[in-house]
C-alpha cells in the first residue's frame, strides 16, 4: 500500500518529471514542484497530461519558485536534465528531511556518483525511465508510450547491495499512480543496459536528423544501430557487468513495434538546447578507457554530436543577441 504521508518533490517539471509528479499527485500522495519559467502559468492553470492512458488535468498543484521556500521531503526526483546538474548543490541540501533520498531520473552513466557528492551516498537511488514523453508547452506534458521506471539503490562504486526495503516502499507508491516498476538489484548493469538503447537512437537521431522509425526502416542504419548497440555491450563487459545476448534483440524488437518517436536528444537539439553528451557518452567512453579498452564507433559518435552540438548553441546565442 502506499504510505500517503509520504511526500515528495519534483525537481525538474519537464516530460520526466512533470508526467510522474503528475500521476503522483493525481493517485493522492503529496507532490511539491519547483519550478523556473513554468511558475507563473502552472500556478494559474495547474498541469494537463496527454496520455493514451487517459488524459488528466491537475488544476491546482504545490508549484514553487524558490526552492529555499519548499519544505522538506521524504523523497526528492531530479528530473532535470544532466546539463543542468550544476544548479543542484544549492537546491538538493536543503530539501531532504533527515532520512530524506534523491531519486534520480536521469540518463547516462554515472550520474548517482555525482548526486553522492551532494548529499552522500547513503541517500542516492538511481531511476531509469523507459518513457516516449515530450513538453508541449508551460505545464502541458504528452505521453505517447511506456512509462516504466526501474528502480536500484545507489552505493560508492556501484558495489552491490541488493533490493531494500526502502525500494520497495517508494515502488508502492508508483504503483499505486500505475506507474510500473521494475525493481533491480544491480544498478550499474542497468544503466548499461539503458545506454544500449539510448547511445545509438539517441545520437544518431541527432546526427541524421531522424525518428526511431526511420532509423528502423534504413537497412544501413539498422545495421550501425546493432553495431553501436554490441560496442556498449563491450563497454559494460569492461566494466564487469555482463548484457545477455538476447538483449539487443529485444531492444531492437521493441524499437520496432514503438511509436514514431522524436528521441529526448533530438528534442533538445532541434529546441537549441545543450544537449547531455557527457553523460550518455563521454562518460562511458572513460569508464571502458579505464578499464582498458576503446569504443570506437561510439566515440566517432560523441565526437560528431560535440561539433553539431557546438555550432548549435553558437548560432543560438547569435539569435539572442540579435532579439535584444
């Protein structure tokens, strides 16, 4: 059952964030949102969620714009994405009660590690959400497709530490919004496991200005998406976490069967926002470094996708300064 005097924050009102919040809120458990330039239009109008699953309004919501003004919670979400991880040391410390946690529902590798420098170790549990979401406009989010979350608790160099207690009581209350969750006992392998999907879609979707459909269609790009998908695989074995065979199968089944979808990274691209290369590719490019071997597909990759992305901002902060 869920534990309704359990609260939570929401650190990041975007596709992730504002979509969970949101069925969070709407199942009855109490969820606080900070938020930036949303504020002013989500107090006035609430939060609305397309959603094959239904679609829901939310006319009224706990909306902050300070998050020195928020109380204090069980259970803080960053939702943010990993580009804007640098506003966090002012925000996180403040939020947490004393047995408070951060979930943290970013992509990429390492991002926990990170987060535990903030707040400890201690109260780090990574999330991974396998979501077709995307903002259309201030508080008005629309789901398209899936919406699992997997859960893993977080320790210093991801040594293994099982499923807890603590996992499964905040599992309950996502299951009572029917989120799914899946719980995992081994973090790292699941953030690996995520990346197989997310470094070839994502950053090709960027660099040939593509949706996951169109990347399925193409019989040369269907062949570099397994390529790449069998270099992160490599990445995790250099890692000591083992990605079974029949899992690119699986994920390239999957991709076929999704909905035509604009990926994350293409949606911030085309939006001339920064886009998170870091944390989806840098960073598993030095974990493997490390471990002694080279990704090199995937580096051509992240090399190409730091170019497009340079240029991108370049010519968007000469639009800025030509609208002054």
């Amino acid at each position: 059952m869920p534990n309704r005097n359990r609260n939570y924050a929401i650190v990041g009102t975007g596709a992730v964030g504002g979509f969970y919040g949101a069925k969070l809120q709407k199942a009855g458990l109490e969820v606080n949102f900070l938020l930036r330039s949303d504020y002013e239009h989500v107090k006035k109008h609430g939060l609305i969620v397309e959603s094959p699953e239904g679609d829901f309004t939310l006319p009224q919501v706990r909306g902050y714009h300070d998050s020195r003004k928020m109380p204090k919670f069980d259970v803080v979400i960053v939702g943010l994405k990993t580009t804007q991880n640098h506003f966090l040391p002012k925000i996180l410390p403040d939020l947490l009660k004393d047995n408070g946690v951060v979930l943290v529902l970013q992509n990429g590798l390492n991002i926990e590690t990170e987060i535990a420098k903030i707040v400890g170790a201690e109260r780090v549990i990574g999330g991974l959400c396998f979501l077709c979401s995307y903002k259309v406009s201030p508080g008005h989010i629309c789901h398209l497709d899936y919406g699992t979350i997997t859960l893993g608790e977080y320790t210093e160099d991801y040594k293994y530490i099982g499923i807890t207690n603590r996992l499964h009581q905040i599992a309950n209350d996502f299951k009572s919004a029917e989120i799914p969750i899946n719980l995992s006992a081994d973090l790292l392998l699941s953030r690996w496991k995520k990346l197989v999907w997310n470094i070839p879609y994502n950053g090709l979707s960027v660099v040939l200005n593509a949706r996951t459909d169109e990347l399925m269609a193409n019989p040369d790009t269907l062949i570099l998406v397994e390529q790449i998908m069998r270099e992160v695989v490599a990445g995790a074995k250099s890692c000591d976490r083992i990605i079974p065979d029949e899992f690119i199968p699986h994920m390239l089944d999957h991709t076929h069967k999704m909905k035509p979808y604009r990926t994350s990274m293409k949606i911030d691209y085309d939006e001339s926002r920064p886009l998170e290369l870091e944390a989806i590719f840098g960073n598993p490019i030095r974990a493997a470094e490390q471990a002694g071997i080279k990704l090199p597909q995937i580096e051509v990759l992240y090399r190409m996708l730091k170019f497009v992305d340079a240029e991108n901002q370049e010519a968007e902060r000469k639009r800025q300064l030509l609208s002054l």
